[in-house]
C-alpha cells in the first residue's frame, strides 16, 4: 500500500459519485470548504488580486467564514502579505488584523502613496567613531562569574 495518496484525486472522485457518498452531510462540505481554503489563504506568495479572486470564486458567505477561521497570527500575515505598507499598531489584534483585511479587499481601497523619504545624511569623516566598550566580551560579563 502507498503512503502518499493523491488527495485531490480522492476529493474529486467523491464529489463525481454523490450516490456512492450520499452519507455526508452539507455541514461537512462546508467544513472542507472552508479548512481547504483557509490553506490557500495561508500560502505564501499571494498578492491582493490573488485573496479577491479566491473571493470572487467562492462567493462572500464562505470567504467571511474562511476569515474567522483564521487565527490572529493569521490574520496578521494576511494582512501584511496584502499590504505590505501597513502599519504594526493597526494591526495588533487578530480583530484588528481582520478589519484591515476587509478595508485592503474592499473595491474602494486605494494603496497608500510611498512615503518620499529623504535620504539620511551620511556621518561626515570629520565625526568622531563611537568608542568601543572595553567591557564586552568579557568572560566575567558573559559567564555571571
């Protein structure tokens, strides 16, 4: 017997033969519906436009479930994946997090201008280096001796 199974192929055949699986009910459907796309929300390496097509395929009522299924270290990668230029305090909270997401996939959401930052004055030669600490380093530091 083979140890790796081909899980869509398995999913696929039980959705074909709704007669043969006639057993399960709508609410574990929906269960596996939500558990496999709480996983593709999770992957890396999606963009704004990814998470609204997922959206869009899946219609609203199981991508809001699939959103308060995640956790709040989810939401929170989510929310930075979407909009990298967010701030950390807006996201705190998972709650938070979850708002933010919601405003970023909103049709009216506009990403923020870039911040025109100026470049840092650089140390001139004249300026004295800082002096290093004789003390770091030393055994009796690093040890508590």
């Amino acid at each position: 017997m083979s140890l790796t199974v081909n899980g869509r192929a398995v999913v696929e055949t039980i959705v074909n033969t709704p007669d043969v699986f006639s057993g399960i009910p709508a609410r574990d459907w929906a269960s596996v519906a939500i558990k496999l796309t709480k996983k593709q929300v999770n992957a890396g390496k999606q963009s704004r436009e990814d998470i609204i097509r997922l959206r869009e395929t899946l219609g609203e009522d199981v991508f809001a479930k699939t959103l308060d299924a995640l956790s709040a270290h989810h939401m929170k990668m989510l929310a930075r994946r979407i909009d990298p230029e967010v701030d950390p305090d807006e996201i705190k909270t998972g709650s938070m997090a979850l708002m933010h997401i919601r405003t970023v996939l909103s049709a009216e959401w506009k990403a923020p201008e870039p911040a025109n930052e100026s470049e840092p004055e650089t140390v001139g030669a004249d300026a004295e280096a800082p002096k290093s600490n004789p003390y770091i380093g030393r055994k009796a530091f690093r040890t508590g001796r």
